[in-house]
C-alpha cells in the first residue's frame, strides 16, 4: 500500500483553517470602534418654555420643526406652553440656571447637566418660526462640528483644542498635543486593529468660543475659564475619551497615554466609562453610517452588534457605574502594550520551591520602572525583577462547586474548549485526508 505525503495546499489548508478559529475567538472590536456604537443612552434634551401670551400653534410649529432638524441626531425637544400647564414637570429645570422670563430654551444633558440656548426676543411675540428653525438647527450643527464629522470616520482620534487668551500656553498645549501625535504614529501599526490616518487636532479658537459653546460644553470644557487651555480627545462617533485636560494637565505624557488606549483590545481589563464617555449633539445621518460601514468593516447600527458592544461593557468589575474612573491596568502598560489577565492557579510546595530554586540559578528578568524626565513626567526603563511569594486566590468573579472546592469553569471557558476541540477534529480530519490513510 502506498502512502501519499501530504501536500503544501493540505499544510496551507490546515494554516488557514487554525488561523479562522482564532481570529472566531479574538475580540473584533478595538476601544476606537466602540465609540462607533450609539446605545441610546446618548440622547440631549431641548426643553423650550413658552409664556403665557405664546400662541396655541406654536407648541405645533416647535415639534413639527424638531422632527425635521434633530431627524438622526442624537436630541430630542420638550416643549412646555406655560399658558396651558402652568405647573409643567419640566419647570423645575429653569430654576437652576435662574430663568426668570420667558419664552426661554435649555439643552439638558443625558449626565444631567443643563445649559441655556439663546432664543431670539425677550417676549412670546417675538419668537417666530424663523428664530425656532435658527434655535433647533444651531443645537444640532455648527461649524465645528461639522468639521469634527469629516475627520473622525478616517483619523484614529481627534483632539479638540480650546485656546485661551494665554498665547504661552496655548503654544505649550499645542506642543504637548503634537508630540503625543508622534508617540503615537509609532505604535499605530502594532495596535489590533490599525488606522491609517494619525490623530488630528481640531483647534477652537477664542473668536469662535460663543458659536461652538455647545460642542465645548458637551466634552465637559468649563466655559468659564479663559486664562487656561483645555483640550479633550474624542473617537466614533463625536464621543470623548476619558476626561477634558486644562492648563498645565496637558501633557505629552498624559496624552499619549490616553491615546494609546484607543488602539486596544475592547475585552481587555480597561475601564468601560472610559469607552462610553459623552457625545457631541450631531447629527449622524445615512450618509455618514454608509460611510462609516465601508471603513470599520461592520454595521454599528445592527442590532447584534449593539447587543454584543453591550454586552462587553456590562461585564466585569469596570462596568459602567461601578468603578467609573478606575481601572485595573495601568496608562504606562498599555502604552507599552502591556496588558494582564488573572489566571487561578494552585501551587503546591513542591513545585513553588522547585520553582524559586530554578530562578536563584538564573539571571533575573528586567521589568519597567519610571525614571523622570520632563517635570510631571516619566518613560519606562529596566531593573531586574524582584520574585514574590505566589499570592492568595482573589478573584471576585470566580464561584465555588457544589461540594465548595475547587472553582466551577465559566460558560466562556467551555465554549472556548469546544471550538478548540472542533477546531482540533476538523484539522485532523483534513491532514488524514490529504495523507491519504
């Protein structure tokens, strides 16, 4: 009987099938890509209050109009006719910025903040379709904003960048931010899913503070302070990540560290706040989602993949609401591309002193530190690795067996055991094949 050696097509065949398996169980959504994804929990609010004196059809017209500028924005209006609900729910609103007078406008947003619109005329007569068209139109679009639509689908990032009257730090800022950029440049290729397009910075000048006062109180800029620059990065669709920087907090240590996160894993340990911080009102129309689709290579808007985005940020002990601000790795690992899981183990005493002995005889391995260079600032190096005593078990997600041994496998370990077995099957079946047995 003569045997037939298997072919380079069976071995290239066996290659690609392992490597489908694997790219199955890898994550196929980077940090960058979430922000892509709307949840409907992004929603502002426009809450127009007419006086007394407006007429009936008015409230008619502000809907009507409303329907047609915010159609695929992420806003929504309320309108509250003080003549015909005197005691409307939403009144109390008006207290907190200390509206006296109406007809009056405000934009709520969804972490409960409030801001003021600016509504033509002092009185209900003054208040035309005209001045609601300008009203609703100007909250959902500006110049900006538009502008941020057209980089972020192609950019890795877009720092946005609000100039004070300090030229100084203004150009300090403005350094720090394009340094960042470089860093960043560098690691782009290496990161799960690469961009091709470098960060880009969006400059808002002081002369244009008023017309893009929305924008730059939605990423949670403070209006108020003009000796100061503030800068904020923002991914996806127009969301911010992590929090705004002010003044001397704008670092290029601090900014490429914050940038590096965009490029990672969206499975890995990160703190999801991070990943679904607030959003610009805009508009996201048809357009942009076509477009969006051809570049990221998935739908945000199907409804799996929402479950699924959902799903990933809900887990863990960095869900939204729990630890908001914390994270279990640290901005200097995963600039390096660093990252860690926690595996439970049990070692006897046999194997941990057979282990120390081992790694008496050996040269120990270099780990990172921190040595300073600029004020505020650090970059790794390398001393030797000092060996600690294995730790007791804490992991809070794992669950005792019925007898209260040894941990029960999680669900996900077991789904990952049997395509690894299906995986293992189907590939011996097809080198058996091909030698021909």
């Amino acid at each position: 009987m003569v045997k037939r050696v298997p072919g380079q097509g069976t071995r290239i065949a066996s290659v690609v099938f392992f490597g489908l398996i694997g790219l199955a169980l890898a994550c196929k959504y980077s940090v960058r890509d979430v922000g892509f994804v709307d949840l409907a929990e992004d929603q502002y609010g426009v809450y127009l209050f007419l006086s007394d004196a407006a007429k009936p059809s008015m409230s008619r017209d502000a809907k009507t109009i409303a329907t047609a500028t915010f159609l695929e924005s992420n806003l929504s209006l309320q309108v509250a006719h003080l003549g015909e609900e005197p005691e409307h729910p939403s009144l109390w609103m008006t207290n907190e910025l200390e509206i006296k007078s109406f007809p009056a406008a405000l934009l709520r947003s969804p972490d409960g903040r409030s801001l003021r619109l600016p509504l033509a005329g002092s009185n209900a007569g003054a208040v035309t379709e005209d001045d609601l068209w300008n009203l609703m139109e100007s909250t959902v679009s500006s110049a900006k904003r538009e502008q941020l639509l057209s980089l972020v689908l192609d950019a890795f990032a877009v720092v946005v960048l609000l100039e004070s009257n300090d030229s100084e730090q203004n150009a300090a800022a403005s350094t720090a931010i394009d340094g960042a950029i470089d860093s960043i440049k560098e690691l782009m290729p290496r990161m799960p899913k690469p961009v091709d397009t470098p960060p880009i910075v969006l400059t808002v000048s002081t002369e244009e503070r008023d017309a893009e006062a929305i924008m730059l109180w939605s990423l949670g800029f403070d209006l108020d302070l003009t000796d100061e620059p503030q800068a904020a990065i923002v991914i996806g669709r127009g969301r911010r990540l992590g929090p705004p920087l002010q003044g001397g907090l704008i670092t290029r240590t601090k900014m490429q560290q914050m940038m590096a996160l965009i490029g990672q894993d969206c499975e890995c340990d990160l703190d999801r706040s991070w990943m679904q911080g607030p959003m610009v009102p805009l508009r996201w129309d048809s357009d942009q989602q076509r477009l969006a689709y051809d570049k990221l290579a998935f739908d945000a808007e199907n409804p799996l993949v929402k479950a699924e985005i959902s799903r990933i940020l809900a887990r863990g002990p960095n869900a939204r609401g729990e630890t908001a601000g914390k994270s279990d790795v640290s901005m200097d690992a995963l600039f390096l591309g660093y990252s860690e899981e926690r595996v439970d183990t049990a070692v006897s005493e046999t194997s941990a002193s057979a282990v120390s002995a081992s790694m008496d005889a050996e040269e120990p391995a270099p780990v990172p530190s921190v040595e300073p260079t600029e004020a505020g600032e650090s970059l790794a190096t390398f001393e030797p690795l000092e060996v600690q005593p294995p730790a007791e078990k804490t992991n809070p997600d794992s669950e005792e067996g019925p007898e209260g041994g040894n941990p029960a496998i999680p669900l996900t370990l077991l789904v990952v055991l049997g395509l690894g077995c299906v995986a293992l099957i189907g590939g011996a079946i097809v080198i058996v094949r091909g030698a021909g047995v």
